[in-house]
C-alpha cells in the first residue's frame, strides 16, 4: 500500500510509523485509518522488526478527527465510519511487538484514543490530551471504553470522559496514561532510547507473550487463568532459542544476541490468549 498521510520506516530493527499531515495538525482520516491499519499489520509481519515507534510530524500528535474534511456519512452503520478505530486499535492489541508513542503536543479525540493499546507513550512536558467525545455528540472509539480505566481508573475516565475538558501533561502522567514527560527536543531521543534498549535487551518471544499476555489476563483473566498460561508459555520459552544465549549473556556480562521470532516462534499465542479465559 502506497502511504499518503503516515511514513513508515525500519531501521536497526525500529518500525517507525508517523503521522504525516502537519499541515492539518495530522487531523484522522478515513485513509489515516487504513494506512495505520496497514501500516502495525506490516510491522507486526516483518520478522526484522522487533519495536514500533509512533510518533507524529510537527508540533502536535492528532487533533482527532479531521472534522473540515470528515463531514457526517450518510449512513451511521457504515464500517468505513464504525470500524475506522478500531481498524487501528486492534493491530495495535495484537502486536507481538513492544510499541512506544512519542506524543510531541495536543492529542485529543481519536489522537489519543488510538494510542492507548500502545505500551509506552513518551509526551512532550506541554502536551495536552482530551476525550472529548461529548462535546462533539460522538461516542469514544478504539476501545478506549475498556483501555482508559485500566490505564488511569474508573473515576478519572469518567471524569476525563464526562467532561471532556482538556488534561496537561503532568495530570497524564500523574494519572498514569503517561509513562514520562520530555522537554519537546528531547522527546524523540528518549523514544528511541527505549526502543533500543527493549530491541537488544529483550528476548522477542518474551516480549510478545509479556505484552499480549498481560492485557489478555486483564480483560479476561483470573489466577487460575494465568496458572494455565504459565504452564503454556513458561515450557515454551525454555524450549526456545533465547533462553540459553539470555542466561549465557548475563554469566558472561556482555550484550545478549536475541534470534527468536515471535510471530513464527509461537504461532500458537493468541490461541492459548483465546483459550485462557
Ligand atoms: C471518531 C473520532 C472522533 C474524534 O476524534 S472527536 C474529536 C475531534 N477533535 C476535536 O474536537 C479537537 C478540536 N480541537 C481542539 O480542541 C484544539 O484545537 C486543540 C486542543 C487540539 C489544540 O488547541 P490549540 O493549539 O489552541 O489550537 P486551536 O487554535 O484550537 O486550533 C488551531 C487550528 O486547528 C483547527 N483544528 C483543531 N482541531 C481540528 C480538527 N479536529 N479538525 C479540523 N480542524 C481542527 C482549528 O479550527 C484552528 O483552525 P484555524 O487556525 O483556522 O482557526
């Protein structure tokens, strides 16, 4: 798919993807929605890939839904319309792959929606992020209706929600939705600080049953549930190919050499995801 909103790039085993429409503050669109849907499918497939970086070009993250392009459609059970976050959010939940958003402004409506399945989001310490639904007679999408309280708590999301008034970065990241705040100039090399240090130092495989693993538990989970995925993942990982070289790598006190794929490694991960309910 040839991308006209979004940049995607690997480099040293880094998928970035951007937002790529600075001049309308990367406002969402209906082709946004399908080149990022695109866009986490291909990293998630390149077995190169082990980390995504989503970030956005110019001063602001996503200020939603382009509304001076985006008119009502015509026909409100559209899929084009219903699915176009969740066309995003699901590929994001699904990655075998660590994902880290480096937030450089205003992330509001569907901005900041779409990062919440992400693992990490770095924000610029002048941010400013807003659900404000409401106030635009909308409903929330992404699945931001489960995300948000297991990121910040039941009362905050609502009050967030209810009100949809505009949160500063130091309440995000008080609250939880934010990992840590940059100044603006640093936010980008703090981003990639992280990405390399989670694409050298951490085994593939372990990263994926960890991510996928954790948010499965949460929405579907139990003790006994996760007993049962112990039982799956833990003996798999001993079979693998990383677990020698990280227990070998620590004794030797040098670097580690991952070579495990997770997507081919344990193809088997979201049936036993699926099954540990
Ligand atoms: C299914 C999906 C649903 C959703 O995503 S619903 C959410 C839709 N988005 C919004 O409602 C956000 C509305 N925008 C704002 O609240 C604010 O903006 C911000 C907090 C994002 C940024 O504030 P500041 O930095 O003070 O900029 P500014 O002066 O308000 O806006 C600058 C220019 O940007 C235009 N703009 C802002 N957001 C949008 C948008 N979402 N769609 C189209 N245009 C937008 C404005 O109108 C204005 O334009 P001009 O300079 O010509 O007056």
């Amino acid at each position: 798919m040839t991308y006209e909103t979004i940049k995607y790039d690997v480099t040293d085993a880094i998928a970035t993807i951007t937002l790529h429409r600075p001049e309308a503050r990367n406002g969402f669109t209906a082709a946004m929605s399908n080149e990022l849907s695109d866009a986490f499918t291909r990293a998630d497939a390149d077995d190169a890939v082990k980390v995504v970086v989503f970030t956005a070009s110019g001063d602001y993250f996503c200020v939603g839904m382009d509304m001076s392009v985006q008119g009502e459609p015509e026909d409100m059970e559209d899929p084009e319309w219903v699915e176009w976050a969740t066309r995003v959010a699901r590929p994001m939940t699904n990655s075998n792959k660590p994902i880290i958003v480096a937030i450089p402004g205003a992330a509001v409506g569907v901005g900041i929606t779409m990062t919440l399945p992400a693992d990490f989001r770095l924000a610029a310490d002048d941010a400013r992020f807003g659900f404000v639904f409401g106030r635009r007679g909308l409903a929330p999408e992404a699945g931001s209706l489960w995300y948000l309280p297991q990121l910040v708590g039941l009362a905050k999301a609502k009050e967030w929600m209810l009100t949809g008034r505009l949160v500063d970065a130091s309440e995000g990241l008080s609250a939880g939705l934010v990992t840590s705040l940059h100044p603006r100039a640093e936010l980008s090399e703090a981003a990639y600080t992280l990405a390399r240090e989670l694409a050298t130092q951490m085994a593939p495989t372990s990263a994926a049953v960890i991510r996928r693993g954790l948010t499965a538990m949460t929405a579907h989970g139990s003790p006994e549930a996760a007993f049962r995925l112990d039982r799956k993942t833990i003996p798999h990982a001993l079979r693998g190919k990383d677990i020698g070289e990280g227990v070998a790598a620590f004794l030797e006190k040098r670097d580690p050499k991952f070579v495990g794929v997770a997507r081919t490694d344990i193809p088997q991960l979201a049936d036993w995801l699926d099954g540990a309910e």
